[in-house]
C-alpha cells in the first residue's frame, strides 16, 4: 500500500466512521423516543387544575401511545443539537492540533538542550525518522508521571504532528525498541491515522454527553430537599420524574457510548497491525518493535495509562492503555500475543521480565549518545560530509512510489546524514532563536560577496543585530554543509520557530522574503526552501482549516503552470519543452479544461507559488497524478539529475506529500 492509498483508506475510515456514528446516534434517539413515551404514559405528568404544580395520573401504562409524531420530532431535534454542539465542542477544543493534544494529558515538550541522555536518544531517533521521511520534524512530548510502556503521535496533518512517549518508554526500553515504537508512531503520522483519531475523539464525546447530563441531574438532585407540607404535596411527584429522566439519560449515554467504543475498537485494530508491520519495514529490525511489546507482556503495569484524561485518547496510543470490558470488545488494540505472532510467528506466548535488560539500559543509552554526534576525521578531527548521491540519476517512479514510505535504505542515509550535520547546525534547528538564524543562513550564499554582505545587513535591519551575529557565527558549518543536507535540516526548524512570539515569526517570514529577492532574481533552491518552510509554519498555526478539491478539472490552470515550469527546467530548445510537456500532460488525459504549454513569462516562479498554494488543497490522488505528471516532464531526457530530485522533493513536501531522502 502506497503512501495515496493509505491516505484513502484513511478517508474511507472516516466516511464509515461517520456513518457508525450516524447510527449510534438513531439508536439513542429511537431508545430515548420509546423511553419517552413509556415515561409520559406511566408517570401521566400533567398540570394540576390549579395551576400550581405537576401530579401524577395512577392510570400506569394504559394510556401508552407508541405514535407521537411531535414528540419525536422534538426528541430528535435535542438529541441532534446536544449531541452535535458536543462533539462540535470537543472538536474546537482538539482542532488546534497536536500539541493541544499532549497538552491535554499533561505531556511535557523535551527540552532541545536536555542533559538526560535517554532524552537526548530519543530525539535523535525522532530527528532521523524525520530526516529519512521528509516529514517536518514532529515536537517531542513525555508524559513524566506514566511507568507503563506506551507512546502515541498527534495532530491534524503532518506539520503539527507531535509524538509523545511515556517515562517508562524512555526508561524501559533499548535503543533498538525505542526506535519499533516511533516508527510505528511515524506509520499513523503518514497514513492519515491522526486526523481520524481526532475525529473519533470527538465524536465520542459527542455520545457520552447524553449520560453526563443525566449524571449531573441526579448529583444535583442530591442537593434537593423534599418537603412535606400539603402545599408542596406535588413536589415529590416533580422529583420522582427528574429522577427517572435522569436515569433514563444516563441508560441512553451509556448505551451510546457502549456503542461508540464498539466502534473506535472497530476502527482501530486494524490500524494497530499495519503500522506494526510499517515499523518492521521501517527499520527491517523485527526484534525491535518485538521487544517492545514482550516487555509490555513481561511488565507489571504493561502499557497501562492513569492520566484520566488520557482515556478518551486510548484509541491513539501505541498499545492497550487502559483495562476493557465486555470480554475485549472495547480493547483498541489486538492482543499482545496476536501482534507479535504477526512479527515473530514462532513465539511461544513467554514474555520475559523487563528487569533483566534493565540494568544494562544506561551504558546503552551512553553508547547511543555519543553515536550520534558529528561525524569527525580520524586525523584532523574536522567534520566529515556524508555523500548520499551516486553519479547517476534516479528513475521519475522511484522518487513517486516513495512519497510517504520508509525503507531500511532511507533510514540509513537518514543516519549517515544526521551524524554529518555540523553539531552547530543541528543544536541550533532545536531553540527558536537559532532556529530562525539558521533559517537565514541557508539562504544565504557561502561566498564573502558583496552581496552576502548587504544581505547581512538586511537581517540586522529586520530581525535584529543578535539574528544576525548568529548567522554569522555559523558561516563555516554552513560552508562545509553538503547542498543535499540543507533541505532535510530546515525541516527540522519547524518545531523551534512555532514557538517564536508572533510579532519575531513575522519578522522572520519577512526577512526571508527579502532574502530570496535581495539579489533581483530567485534561484529555485532559495524558492524551495522559503517555499516548504513558510508552507509548513501556515499549516501548522491553522491545521483544521483546510478543505480538499478532488476534480483535476477544477485545477487545469494550476497543473499547467507546475508542468510549463517543470519543463523549462533544463536549458533545452522549445520543442523539447513542449514534447516533456506533453509527456506529463497525458497523465491527465481527458480533463477539461485540457492541459496547455504556458508561455515561460506566464509560469515564472511566483506563478508556481501561487498555484502550488492551490494544488495544496487537493484530493490525494490528484497529487499523485501531478506528481508522476512532473516527475515524467523533468525527467524527459532520460534521467532527473540531483538538483531536480531536491525541487521535486521541495515541491512534494509544499503539496504534503512527504518524499523520502533517497540516494540519487
């Protein structure tokens, strides 16, 4: 399954979703409807003939009357406007992504400059699963009072994503099963698992509200006090009937609820076995995530959560969180023994005690530490650039077929590059400050030119003198910095530059928009770096606001700009342009308005950003088309040669497609 299709799987997931919940939903009212009626006939509540009270008509159930369209209608209308301004409720409260998220269970973010080496290994990990994927770098959280083996990743698209792992994550598992849990993690970030997660979040809490409103109508009869007295003769009647609708109340929520944790059980098994098997194709180290859940197996408190807010959250982590009923039918995640069968069939159920490794964690973690720092010559100790390009170029499917996997190819090439990023460099991607200099930096040309020097200049003008001197101070990492390294380092800014006061961000965003046109021109590289970045920032502060175009016809005009551009990459004659045009273009076959050669003065690079801002918003399978469409029209003269692979990699990231580091 590629990288489009788990994401409309995805999409279909939640398609069923809602049709479940649409269901459960009918059910509650239909329920609440039939209880209704039963009430109303039993009790016979109606107003005395004076008009001071309720009394109670002894007729029973004589009178039932099972039709009662107004009532119906009415008993419908409230549970839909209940119901839904709760969920819409837990959904505003979610939508602001997935630090909101960890926020809510008490996670802590992980200092970028922690002294704790099993926290400093694991955000290495996450760097290099980063790197390897060619997502932005995910903010790392610890959930600090939890001892159970768990972790899970949130958020509404890949630019906010956070990954949060429990104390005993950290502190119970070695290096190569700390790293089975992330790339598990990172399998729900790719596959589009979060936003449904989300969804069902919400939607679940849509459900429940019924029976917390019936709860908190008999907590507050508790403070009800029934007089005796012939005047309120009638008031004992009124408690009795509160008492009963809220008994009722509570019966529906929690046969709702019963339902809607039928349905998030449903909805997430599957997923559990397939990011299992993502995370052992990630790492080809099946003992990884197999160790991981033996020590969940062969642990006292296992994967068990005890934040009480985190259980509304059970469906997101990574193993079991919290004890079930009803025979396993509202477990979320399949059995231990069945998820390391699906890795290891030849285990025999025995899962050892944790203790055994524990004591050789430590020296594990220091090994691990020290692995990933710069990599230094043996004789000189000078930092040593890690080539992952070969001589030649890379197939145009190769580079498609990749958006959104993990191969133990990428992983490693995502570790070769991480140990040879200057330490410099990689310490300042972590801290917003640093971060937004070193964002500068990039930009910038390693020559001493006059230009450089006004360019300075200009930084020191918008952003401040201390922004400046920190580029400056990294001038001889970033000269050493191999260009396929610069790409993957800026996508680990993200988290750091998220958290820069606005008035500083906007600052930033304007000093680098100065930057890319300080010199009257704008080299690709410096449009796709502004371009991923600025992109990512925005999706980020707003992850909920998007919605998707799924017709290619309704983008004719922008598919056409991104395949005029592409083919005028190479310094080739116009007929070859328009054959690499139309090469692409069949991709698209049968559209209307259909594809056409824009004229190069009508697709310059402010063309491209405007339409790549539009292609954005697209259905996945559209991206895929463009993708393969572009890829085809660069590489229509036989190969794409490592400049073009970094566009496309740029491009694909800016259109959320997150294309692996590959060696080309």
């Amino acid at each position: 399954m590629d990288f489009f299709e788990a994401q409309a799987l995805a999409k279909q997931r939640t398609t069923r979703l809602v049709a479940l919940f649409a269901l459960a939903v009918l059910g509650t009212i239909a329920a609440g409807y039939f209880a209704f009626i039963v009430l109303t006939a039993y009790f016979g509540v109606r107003a005395t003939a004076n008009g001071g009270g309720l009394e109670r008509d002894l007729g029973g159930l004589d009178h039932l009357q099972l039709w009662q369209p107004g009532a119906l209608i009415s008993f419908t209308l409230l549970t839909l406007v209940v119901v839904g301004l709760s969920a819409l409720g837990k959904w505003l409260q979610l939508r602001a992504g997935g630090r909101a998220i960890a926020t809510l269970v008490g996670a802590r973010e992980l200092a970028p400059q922690t002294s704790n080496l099993r926290e400093r290994q694991l955000l290495n990990i996450v760097e290099e699963m980063s790197i390897a994927s060619g997502l932005p770098l995910p903010a790392v959280y610890v959930l600090d009072n939890e001892t159970g083996i768990n972790a899970f990743a949130a958020g509404l698209t890949t630019s906010d994503a956070v990954v949060t792992v429990t104390r005993g994550t950290l502190e119970k598992l070695t290096r190569d099963e700390l790293q089975g849990v992330v790339a598990h993690e990172f399998s729900h970030i790719l596959n589009g698992d979060m936003r449904l997660n989300v969804r069902l979040t919400a939607i679940l809490h849509g459900i429940l509200v019924v029976g917390l409103i019936g709860r908190g109508i008999l907590s507050g009869m508790g403070n009800m006090r029934v007089r005796s007295s012939n005047r309120d003769k009638n008031g004992g009647g009124l408690i009795i009937v509160i008492f009963a609708v809220g008994l009722v109340m509570i019966a529906l929520g929690y046969v709702g609820y019963f339902c809607g944790r039928l349905i998030q059980a449903a909805v997430s098994r599957q997923r559990e076995f397939l990011a299992d098997a993502a995370a052992v194709q990630f790492t080809r180290n099946p003992s990884g995530i197999c160790g991981a859940l033996k020590k969940i197996g062969g642990d006292s408190i296992g994967s068990r959560v005890q934040a009480t807010k985190a259980s509304e959250l059970s469906h997101f982590f990574f193993a079991q969180g919290f004890l079930t009923s009803f025979g396993g039918l509202w477990a979320t995640h399949p059995p231990l023994g069945e998820r390391i069968r699906a890795i290891d069939p030849a285990f025999n159920g025995h899962y050892p005690a944790h203790s055994d490794e524990a004591e050789a964690a430590p020296e594990t973690v220091r090994q691990a530490a020290s692995a990933f720092s710069p990599a230094r010559s043996k004789t000189t100790g000078a930092h040593t650039p890690i080539n992952t390009r070969s001589s030649d170029g890379i197939a145009p499917q190769k580079l498609v077929a990749a958006i959104g996997t993990l191969s133990p190819e990428h992983t490693a090439l995502a570790q070769l590059l991480a140990q040879s990023l200057p330490a410099d460099l990689r310490t300042a991607a972590r801290t917003p400050a640093t971060a937004a200099a070193l964002a500068c930096g990039l930009l910038l040309p390693i020559d001493a030119s006059s230009l450089r020097t006004r360019q300075l200049d200009l930084i020191r003008r918008i952003s401040g003198s201390a922004c400046a001197d920190l580029v400056i101070s990294f001038e001889t990492s970033l000269r050493a910095l191999p260009h396929e390294s610069r790409l993957p380092l800026l996508l680990l800014t993200p988290p750091a530059l998220r958290k820069l006061p606005p008035a500083d961000l906007a600052r930033l965003l304007e000093t680098l928009d100065e930057l890319v046109h300080s010199d009257q021109q704008v080299s690709l590289f410096e449009f796709a770096l502004q371009k991923v970045l600025t992109h990512h920032l925005a999706l980020a502060a707003k992850p909920s606001g998007r919605r998707e175009i799924y017709s290619p016809a309704d983008v004719s005009n922008e598919i056409s700009v991104v395949l005029s551009f592409g083919c005028r990459l190479s310094l080739a004659p116009d007929a070859d342009a328009e054959n690499a045009f139309n090469a692409g273009s069949t991709i698209f076959s049968g559209i209307f308005p259909v594809l056409r050669l824009i004229p190069a003065e009508d697709c310059t690079l402010k063309h491209l950003d405007l339409a790549l801002d539009r292609l954005a918003l697209t259905y996945g399978p559209v991206k895929k088309r463009l993708l393969t469409a572009l890829s085809i029209t660069i590489s229509h003269d036989g190969t794409i040669n490592p400049e073009e692979a970094d566009l496309l990699r740029a491009l694909s990231s800016a259109l959320d497609c997150p294309m692996p580091l590959t060696s080309v």
